[in-house]
C-alpha cells in the first residue's frame, strides 16, 4: 500500500493507514489464513483500497481536520473523471460523510446566525437589536453576481459594466434570516417582499411578493406555511434527516446545477453563444432562479462552501430544477457547437479568444449566433 502510493507521490505511514481504519473511513484488505495459529497475509493489494488512501492522502495535509478533507473526499468522488483511462474516485463512508458535513455546518455562520435568531426570539427588542446588528454584519456587505445578459450587452457595446447591474444586495436578505429565525409576524410583509425580491426567485419583484403576501395575509390567496420555511432553513436538521441516497443526490443535483450555472455566468464574458446554451438559460429564466443559484453556488468551492450548497440541495425544488435543465440538455447537448462552424469545440475556443482579447470587434459576425448575440 505505501509502496503504490508513493508512485502517486502521496507519502503515508503505517500508522496512518491504521488510524484511517480504525475511524471506518479505509477498509481493510481480504487476508488469507496461513493455518495452526500462523497468522494470515494478504494476497493481494485491492485497488479500491489503494484508490481510497491515495484520496485522503491528496486532501488530509498536516493539522488538517479530518472532517474537512472527508467532504473533499466526497466532492471529488462526485465528479467525472479527468480521462478516461483514470480510475474513478471511489465514495468516502457515507457515515463520515454525514457526520463531517453536520460538523462543519454546526460551525457555519448561517447556521449561527439562525440559533442566534431563534434566541433572541424571546429576547425582547434588545435580543433583536443585537441579531439585527450581526446580520448586517454579515451579510451586509453581500452582492451577488451582476445579470450577465446585462453585462454582456455592456462589453458588446464597448463600454464600462454600469453599477446598476450588480445582482442582490445583502441587506434586503437580512429581512428573509430575521423571518427565519424571529419569526415572519416581527418582520411585516414590506420588508419580507423586498427581502425575497432580492434572492429573485421566480422573476418576481418587491411589488409582486407585497401583494402575494398581503393576499395570504388577508386570507385573499394561499396561505404562507412560515413553519415550513423555518425548518428548512436549519442546515444541521437537513443533514440529519437526509438518507444516504438523499445526500448522494443532493450532491449530483449540486455538481449538474454548477455546469448549468457556469455556463449562464460565461454568457455574461462574451463566451460564444449557441442554440443550446440559449435553451438552456431561458429554462433558467423562466423559472426565475439565477440570484439564487449566484447565492447558493461557488464554482471552486471550500469545503464549508460545499457542504452549505450540498444542504440548500437536499430541497427537492433544485431536484425538480435540475431536472427539467438536464432533459433540455439531452434535447440539444450541443452547447459548444456553433451553428455553420464545422471545426467544433477547437473553433469554438479560438473564437472565445479571439472575443475576449478584443483581436476583432464584438458583433462583427453577428449572423453565426442564435438571435444575432454575436
């Protein structure tokens, strides 16, 4: 074992390779009997056990938390292999996934920030001032990605991104965590439409939610199940209830949602827009979701990045997302291939470069691209 992971360039030790044992996240090889009391050996190294150290041993550094380099271990598994001839990352102990993904989410500042709410729920207006206070501090200086249709126009025009472009600002999603954790009747429903204006879930603006909210207060529209809301909003709970084949998903409908969102993103970058790249994001605009996929997404994530985007996942809403992005996907998968250009992905990149550097101008080929985008 140590002898193949050193042709990895991966240095362990004896009594590593035992801890990992004995903390259930490395099994053990088969071993053979050798009879009358003689011991057993091992016949042969087996490669799952092999590829399994050689994953903690790329992410598990020295006074690293073993927690933290599990759910590495468990990102990593969950993406495709760099080529074909490289073996895939075999899965980490779903039970040490769990139990690293509650550990770090307990130490999250979202999950703080809702214990610290629920608190001072019964604080009075001094416990309140003082949730307020923190809130604002941390999410207060928040702005999420700037519309990238927006953008693009701007760098097509030949002009400077404006600030009125920038996406949601933090201090309208105060309103939202003080609904969570303080309850929705402590907030009034002018502050919690422009709070869920700026996540911008379903296209709708502060003006839209004010009267959707105004109508199910007045018993006028469907009601608000506010309890719902709270419950999901505890990442800890969620990690807890999950089963084992939850979490798997949930991290599947993360890792397809990231493409889906990279790709809308890169639009906003003058990357060359195709049929299917369009399909695919006026299924994101219809469904109204890109400020939140901005919020709940890191391309390069930490791991306690990840594993708060793996518990906002496990809401069967993004599964239902996901979904509906991935059969669009299957109508059409080529979204890298523009219409007349027979040198495929190559000339899609050198096309990109040429964009980006500013060799030729910005919409002087404007009849290659779906709409004239280019």
């Amino acid at each position: 074992m140590i002898h193949a992971l050193v042709g990895r360039d991966l240095v362990v030790t004896a009594s590593q390779l035992e801890s990992w044992r004995r903390a259930g996240l490395l099994p053990r090889h088969r071993r053979r009997g050798l009879g009358q009391g003689r011991g057993s050996v091992v016949d042969a190294v087996d490669p799952l056990v092999v590829e399994s150290a050689a994953a903690l041993a790329r992410h598990l550094r020295q006074g690293r938390d073993r927690r933290l380099a599990v759910l590495e271990w468990f990102a990593e598994a969950g993406m495709p292999p760099a080529a074909p001839e490289v073996a895939p990352v075999p899965e980490p102990p779903v039970a040490a996934v769990r139990e690293a993904l509650v550990w770090v989410l307990q130490r999250s500042a979202s999950q703080r920030l809702v214990e610290f709410a629920r608190s001072a729920a019964g604080a009075g207006e001094e416990g309140q001032d003082a949730w307020y206070a923190a809130a604002g501090r941390l999410m207060g200086s928040y702005r999420g990605a700037a519309n990238p249709a927006l953008v693009r126009a701007a760098l097509e025009a030949g002009g400077d991104v404006p600030a009125e472009v920038g996406g949601p600002d933090g201090r309208s999603m105060v309103h939202v965590a003080a609904a969570i954790g303080l309850g929705a009747q402590e907030v009034g429903a002018d502050a919690l439409a422009e709070g869920f204006a700026a996540f911008g879930m379903f296209g709708l603006t502060a003006a839209d939610w004010a009267q959707v909210l105004g109508a199910a207060e007045h018993g006028e529209g469907p009601p608000v199940d506010w309890g719902l809301l709270q419950q999901n909003s505890d990442m800890v709970a969620l990690a807890l209830r999950a089963s084992d084949e939850e979490l798997l998903r949930a991290r599947e409908v993360l890792v397809g949602l990231r493409m889906f969102y990279g790709l809308y993103v890169l639009h906003g970058l003058l990357l060359p827009d195709t049929p299917a790249q369009a399909a695919l994001r006026q299924r994101i605009d219809e469904w109204g979701v890109f400020p939140f996929l901005d919020h709940a997404i890191a391309i390069n994530p930490s791991p306690r990045q990840f594993a708060e985007s793996l518990a906002v996942f496990l809401e069967p809403f993004f599964d239902g997302l996901y979904q509906i992005l991935m059969d669009q996907f299957a109508e059409n998968p080529d979204i890298f291939s523009i219409p007349g250009d027979e040198t495929g992905a190559v000339g899609f990149g050198e096309k990109w470069m040429r964009l980006t550097k500013g060799s030729r101008g910005v919409g002087e080929d404007a009849d290659d691209g779906p709409g004239g985008s280019l």
